[in-house]
C-alpha cells in the first residue's frame, strides 16, 4: 500500500506506526510543516505556511476556522504538488485533525481512504474550558467562542472514512454522530524500555546523583500551566518539602505556554508561582531541569520514589502512563482522563485536582511510607503491561486499523457513549 502521513508536528501520535508500516513492506510518505525539524525515519516531504493570524476584527468569532482552513489549502497543495511531481497517490492518508490539515486532502486524493486521529474535541461545558474558576470565566461570550473553535474538528470527521482516538474519554468528546466512526487504541508505551530499573541514576544539576530509594517526587509538563495542575502542585510543595526534610523535588517543563495563556500580568506560569509560594519553599531542594532529552527522562521517573500528575478534563499525557510503566508510584487527580487509567488504591492514589491540602497529605504520606506504594507500583506497570503495551497490543492494533482503512478495525471491548 501507499500510505501518507500529515502532521504538522510529525511524527507526533505517528512515532511508532509510520516506520512499523514502513518495515512491513509498504510505501510510508509523511507530509509535515517545513518549521518541524524534526527527524523522521520514514519519506519526508515538507510544506511551507505562512502562519500569520487573520485580523481578529475581520474574522470575529471565525478567526479559527479562518486559521485552519487557511493551513489546509497550504497542504492541499502541497498533496497537489506531491501527486503531480512524485506520482504518489496514496491508498490511506492518515492526518492529525488538530490543526485542519485534513480538510481538503479528498479533492486532492478521491480514491484514498482518509483516516483522522481524534484526539479531542471542545466542549463549553463539562470539560477543559469551563474547569478552572481561577483562571477561567464562564459565560456566553466563552461558550461561543469555544463553540466557534469546533468547526474544523466537525467538518474533519465529516470527511474522514473512520478516525482513532487513544482513550475512551477522549473519544467520548465526540458528538454521538461521529462516534461510531471512532476505533478507540493508545498510542501505546514500550514498557521493555519504560520499566524499573534499580541501576538507574539522574545527575542534578548541582551535581548530585539520585538512585532509586532516594526520596524524590517528580512532576512532568511540557509547558508549565494551570491545564496540568502545575499551580496546585506548587501549592502543595511548601507543607511537603516541611514535612520531608530530606526530599528532594524535581520538575521537568518549559517556560513557553502550551494550552492556556500566560498568566495577566505577564511573565512564565514558573516565575508566577514562585513569586507566590517561593518564600516558603527550600529552595536547594526543589529541581527545575528544563526538558529532558528521553534517556534522561526515563531515568530521573526510575529514579523516583513518588510521581505527581494532575490534568484538566482533556486529553491524557504521554507522561502519566510511561510514569505507570516505569513502576512510580503515582499520585494523579481525580479527573475522567486520569480515572479510566489509574484505579484509587490499586494503581495509584487520586486526589481531587483543586484540593492543595489534601495533595500535599498525600504527597508525604506516598514520600514517607514506599513500602505501601509498592504494590501500587507493581499493579500500575501490570495494567500498563496488560493493556498498553506497544509491541504486543496497540501496535498490532494500530497496524490493523491503517491496513484495513479504518473499516471494522475496532478492537474488542468498551466503545466510547
């Protein structure tokens, strides 16, 4: 088969699948924005986009949609291009539909099967945009404007043939018309790779060397932000790091803004805080390491004795569930994302997101006792092992779906309602 690959950030969700259809044989082409400079072990075309922002005051409530539509006339051309110049006419294209890419790839390819990944869709209510009363303030004009943001995800599903998403929630996100579209399968987590380790050790920047048994607490984002949790963490740090003496906390994560905006005011989310709960914290013991190159990262969670994850109801990070499979013992909020993953008790411990004491108690109570974190340990990397292993369950899975074009490709158990 010919298969095209579009993302403007590839190989993104595709890491794993693009070069394992490649291997079996057939012909993988990946389509993605020329600002990525990212390697790619599969055929790598490059389009350019101009990404300026339309006049909000001439677009209004479809500046978005003006935004994503403009990016995939960009691609379809860019498909043009590819059909006319390199003969190559896909039999499955496979596309992000975050970014509208997607949208007119049919005109450009009619005899494809078009496949999206639907990693999530907006809601006014009930899930990210309305979640935070901190930072967010609901009411007509917000819902419009999130309402407003769905337009390129629907017309998206309109013109895919099926679509996948990675968890259950997620595509539950979905409007009821386009779910049984939906085949539900993780990206999947290379638990070979992502397992404990006792030989494990990360270097801090001071100098000093952490092995499995220290008493470390990690925490993880891209971006630091409210979206995951990072302003409760930081709440909760200051009765932890008093509580635990010899504690030391380390924070992987960038400065720039991910999903939310900067704070008012200005500056990083990361100065923001620390202005707010700096004083009252130790400050030689509390790690801000930037992002990490993967070896390293993998370490510094092998090396960790307690892992922190909190999200808004929105789409689950890569990190809580290579943190499972790496044996932490996890302390996670309890919102939907989080909950179809980690059972309280079993496989973690779930604190409700917006508690800070309550979090700070169950961050020192997980510091201070690791022999009762043990069997959470244990049952976290088995339900990762079980269910979300990438070689020998979402692989196959993920292989199934691209070489069938989506049709009755849906592995076995819960569809999304």
């Amino acid at each position: 088969m010919n298969i095209l690959f579009v993302h403007q950030n590839f190989p993104g969700q595709f890491r794993h699948l693009a070069p394992a259809l490649a291997g079996r044989g057939h012909r993988v082409v990946a389509l993605t924005d020329a600002a990525n400079t990212q390697a790619t072990a599969v055929e790598t075309f490059r389009y350019r986009h101009d990404s300026t922002r339309p006049e909000a005051a001439a677009t209004r409530l479809g500046r978005s949609f003006t935004e994503m539509t403009d990016r995939a006339t960009t691609v379809a051309r860019a498909a043009d291009l590819l059909r006319a110049r390199q003969g190559f006419r896909p039999d499955v294209v496979f596309g992000h539909l975050g970014w509208g890419e997607t949208l007119f790839l049919r005109e450009v390819f009619p005899a494809a099967r078009h496949l999206v990944y639907a990693e999530f869709y907006y809601g006014a209510r009930g899930r990210d945009s309305d979640f935070d009363p901190e930072f967010q303030r609901p009411g007509l004009a917000r819902a419009m404007s999130v309402t407003a943001r769905k337009g390129h995800l629907a017309l998206a599903m309109a013109e895919a043939d099926a679509a996948l998403a990675p968890t259950l929630w997620q595509a539950g996100t979905f409007p009821a018309e386009f779910r049984t579209k939906i085949t539900v399968c993780f990206d999947g987590v290379d638990t070979d790779r992502v397992r404990p380790d006792p030989g494990a050790r990360f270097t801090l920047p001071s100098g000093r060397v952490l092995a499995p048994g220290d008493e470390v607490l990690t925490f993880v984002n891209r971006n630091f932000g409210p979206y995951r949790g990072f302003h409760v963490f930081m709440r909760a740090l200051p009765e932890v790091l008093a509580a635990r003496p010899a504690a030391e906390v380390v924070l992987v994560g960038g400065d720039a803004t991910s999903y939310e905006a900067p704070p008012a005011g200005g500056g990083t989310w990361r100065e923001r805080l620390l202005a707010e709960v700096g004083d009252r914290l130790d400050r030689a013991r509390v790690h801000f390491v930037g992002r990490l190159a993967y070896d390293r990262y993998l370490a510094l969670l092998q090396v960790g004795r307690v892992h922190a994850y909190l999200t808004y109801p929105f789409v689950l990070s890569w990190s809580m569930v290579e943190a499972m499979a790496a044996g932490c013992c996890l302390v996670a909020s309890r919102t939907a994302p989080v909950e179809e993953f980690v059972t309280d008790g079993v496989s973690g411990r779930l604190v409700d997101f917006f508690d800070v004491a309550g979090w700070s108690a169950a961050l020192i109570a997980a510091l201070a006792d690791p022999a009762a974190g043990a069997p959470l340990r244990r049952a976290a990397r088995a339900e990762v092992v079980a269910r979300h292993d990438l070689a020998r369950v979402c692989l196959p899975r993920l292989l199934a779906f691209v070489e069938a074009g989506g049709r009755d490709a849906a592995p076995p158990g819960p569809q999304p309602g």
